[in-house]
C-alpha cells in the first residue's frame, strides 16, 4: 500500500512539469484553486493512510501539513471564492506578478516531502505501553527553569513588563541566554514531568498540574507574564503544543476530534490575544475587537483571523522577485546567523573576526536581509522569514524540492523513533520540533536547531552526570 502511494505521488509530481506556469504572469484564480485541490487531496491520502499505521492525530506530520495548507493556501482559496486580497499582499503587485508560480512550486515541495516521508515502507505498529529506559528526574529540570526564570526576571524584567510586544530585542544578552534555556527546560521539565508519573495521569490527566505544585506555579506565572502582559502568543503555543504532544505519545492518543477541537478552541483564544496586542488590555480588547470581525460577517473579515498564520506568504513571493531581477542565488549565506546561534556567542565572534558591518550583518539572517529587502535598512519593525523563502532564496527551486524530500526523510525517521520508544534523543528532537512545527513555515529552516541541541545537552548533563540524582 505504502509503495502504490509513493508511486502515485510521484506520478502526480511528474505531472505537474505539464502545466509550469511562468515566474512572471497575471494571477489565475482557477488555476491557483486547482493547485490548492491537488495538494489538500495529496495531504488527505497521506492522512487516511497514516491513520492506518496511527491512531494519535497530534503528530508532527499533522501539524506541519495543516500548518502549510494554512500559511500558503489559505490567501489562494478566499482569492477564488471572493476575489479577496488583503492589502498588504500587494508590495507593488508581487501577488498578481508570482503568486501562480509561487504555488505550483510549493504543489512540488510538498509533493517531495510526501515522497520523501513514504520512502520509508516498514511501517511500526503503534506499541504506546512500551517505556523509555531513561535516567532523569523533573525535578532537576525544573530547578534548573526556576533559576533561569528568576535570572531572566532580574535582567529582562523591565522589558517584558513594559507590555511592549517583542520589546525583549532590547534585553541584556544575559537575560536572553537566561531566557533560551528557561524556554527549553520548562519543556524537559514537561516531558518528565509526565513520563515520571504516567501511572497517576492515565487514571485522571487533570492530576498533572496537582502532582508538583512549583511547577504550576511557574507555568502560570510565566504565561501570564508573557501572554497577558506581553501578548507574546509563542510562549505559550510552544509550551502547549509540548504538553499535547508528550501526552500524546506517553499516555493516550488525541483524536481528530479533539485535534479539531483544540485547532479550532487555540486559534479563537490567540486570535483574542492577537486582537488586543499593545492595547493595555489584551484580553477585553482582543474580545471586543473578536466580537467586531465576527458580527461583519464577511470573507475579509474571517481572513483576518488568521492572517498571523499566512501573513509571511508575501515573502515568499519577494525572494521569487529577488532572484529574478538579481539572478544568482545567496548560497546558504542568510543561512549562516541561525547556525551560528547554535553555539553561543558565536555569531558575535565570528562578525568581529571578518570584520562584518551592521550595514553586512543583515545579509547573515533570512530575516533581516528579507526586512532589509522590503522595508529598506531604516525599518521600524520586522518582516520575519519563511521557510520556503529561506530554501529558495538560498538553493532555489531544485534546492526547495530536495531540501522538502530530506524532510520528509526527517519526519518519518522521527515517527517511528517515537512509536518505538526506544532512543532518548530522539524523544527530546521530536518534542523540541513538536513546540515549533505549527510556527516552523513562518520561519527560517535552521530555527529547530538551537532547541533540540541545546536541549540534548541540557538534558546530558542533567542526567549522564547524575545531577538528577
């Protein structure tokens, strides 16, 4: 069954290379919901198929496919129902002069990621009673949160609770360090948390927030300070999604229902939250303005609650015109900061020592050099990346279809790793890309990177060294 499917999806990327649309040509609203169909028709074999070999719907493959159909597809879809474009897609009529090309690319790039996925045939039989030999303890992890958060609290304070969103660009390097390790060892902390108490949280899963008291208490503290005050949605889709996924995997499977359900009840609350960013009251505005989209009732209106999700797609379309009009490729350039950032300060060592400008230092971050690209070097706030952008402005299209087929490689290995059970790092790798996998096609492709290492390490010397003991 495993190898008719791949056959078929090979078939079907075959078959795209008919109808190559040209880079530069005036948007078709048919010809965009066509290759809207064919893709959400590719997904949902894989999807039927998986459920087969899985019954657990919080899975990574899951979350990043709906999180791709939303981010790029979404804008398309309304676009032929309602002839709607939001304003902003416009820069200067990128969305007319790419957006046919943009979208048969992505049909490939998810084509060979599906591709890449079903390569492997041996499917695992969800054994979820099996238990990883691990040695650590939550507590360790969670001394070691506390300390990060106070460290963090005392440094970065200010910022956060100015109620300025992303006013943390300003904070002290100690403070963001303190912070990077808190965000990652709140998660271990989550993991073994569950896994150290599976028994009690079988019987009544409501029980995990009475089993450690401190725990809670610094969950609900942060949240609050990072949600309520800062209107920073991340933090707590991050430590949510981690939560779901370790409860997924160690103790009960979550139903599409209840995927849909948690889809559906998640996107209202951090629309509210997005809603009533920097009003001062996040929750009372967010609500009033909620209230305000819903009773207009129209297509425009419903889009913006969700725009967060496909607000990146014009990047996408900006790299494809960059390329274009400069015709040479940056070759892992803008690919260099976020590896960089795997080892701290590193990206500080290695400007000083090739002399790099700040006028420079954009060009190193997909990021900065797509702001920079589209704002101009005097911008105010930033044009984020995109994981798509970030392949191709870098490798192009050939490099967005093999770099989509590795993982596509990638994700499989780490489904049947975590139906075995069997590999610690493997675990930590899955549930680290778990915080980050719905966020992921927003962003850069290395921004998993610096979690899951820096995670393994943490949890190595939490465990290996006996500190836990």
């Amino acid at each position: 069954m495993n190898k008719s499917i791949n056959l078929y999806y090979i078939v079907i990327f075959v078959l795209h290379f008919l109808f190559v649309p040209m880079k530069y040509e005036q948007i078709n609203s048919n010809y965009l919901m066509f290759l809207s169909i064919i893709t959400i028709t590719n997904i949902s074999i894989h999807l039927i198929y998986m459920k087969s070999k899985d019954n657990n719907w919080f899975r990574l493959d899951v979350l990043f496919l709906i999180s791709l159909i939303i981010s790029f597809y979404l804008v398309p879809i309304l676009f032929y129902f309602n002839g709607f474009l939001p304003s902003f897609y416009y820069y200067g009529g990128l969305i007319y002069k790419y957006a046919n090309y943009g979208i048969w690319l992505l049909n490939l790039a998810i084509l060979s990621w599906l591709i890449g996925y079903h390569s492997f045939f041996n499917i695992i039989i969800n054994t979820r009673e099996t238990k990883i030999k691990v040695s650590g303890n939550y507590k360790s992890f969670l001394s070691l949160s506390a300390i990060s958060f106070s460290i963090f609290m005392l440094f970065g304070a200010k910022f956060i609770l100015s109620g300025e969103y992303s006013a943390e660009a300003g904070m002290p390097t100690l403070a963001k360090y303190s912070y990077s390790i808190f965000s990652i060892s709140i998660i271990l902390t989550t993991f073994f948390l569950i896994y150290n108490n599976t028994e009690i949280i079988k019987k009544s899963p409501i029980k995990l927030f009475f089993i450690s008291l401190p725990y809670t208490l610094l969950v609900v503290v942060y949240l609050f300070i990072f949600v309520i005050i800062s209107s920073d949605r991340g933090s707590a889709l991050q430590l949510i999604s981690a939560l779901l996924f370790t409860y997924s995997i160690l103790i009960r499977s979550i139903s599409l229902k209840t995927l849909l359900a948690v889809i559906f009840i998640g996107g209202i609350i951090l629309s509210i939250i997005g809603l009533g960013r920097n009003t001062g009251d996040v929750i009372n505005k967010g609500l009033e303005n909620l209230s305000s989209q819903i009773s207009k009732n129209n297509i425009p209106q419903i889009y913006t609650l969700s725009k967060d999700l496909s607000s990146t797609y014009r990047i996408y379309y900006k790299s494809i015109q960059y390329i274009e009009n400069k015709d040479e490729l940056l070759y892992g350039k803008s690919m260099i900061a976020p590896l960089l950032g795997v080892i701290p300060f590193s990206n500080t060592l290695f400007f000083t020592l090739y002399e790099v400008s700040d006028q420079e230092k954009v060009e190193f971050g997909t990021s900065s050099f797509m702001t920079n690209l589209v704002l101009g070097k005097y911008n105010k706030w930033g044009e984020g990346s995109n994981l798509i952008a970030d392949i191709y402005i870098n490798y192009g299209s050939f490099g967005v279809i093999f770099i989509f087929y590795i993982l596509g490689i990638v994700f499989k290995k780490l489904h049947l790793e975590i139906l075995k059970k069997q590999n610690i790092y493997f675990m930590i790798s899955a549930i680290m890309i778990a915080t980050l996998v719905i966020y992921w096609p927003r962003s850069s492709l290395f921004i998993i990177l610096k979690p899951i290492v820096w995670s393994i390490v943490i949890y190595i010397i939490f465990s290996k060294l006996k500190w836990s003991r």
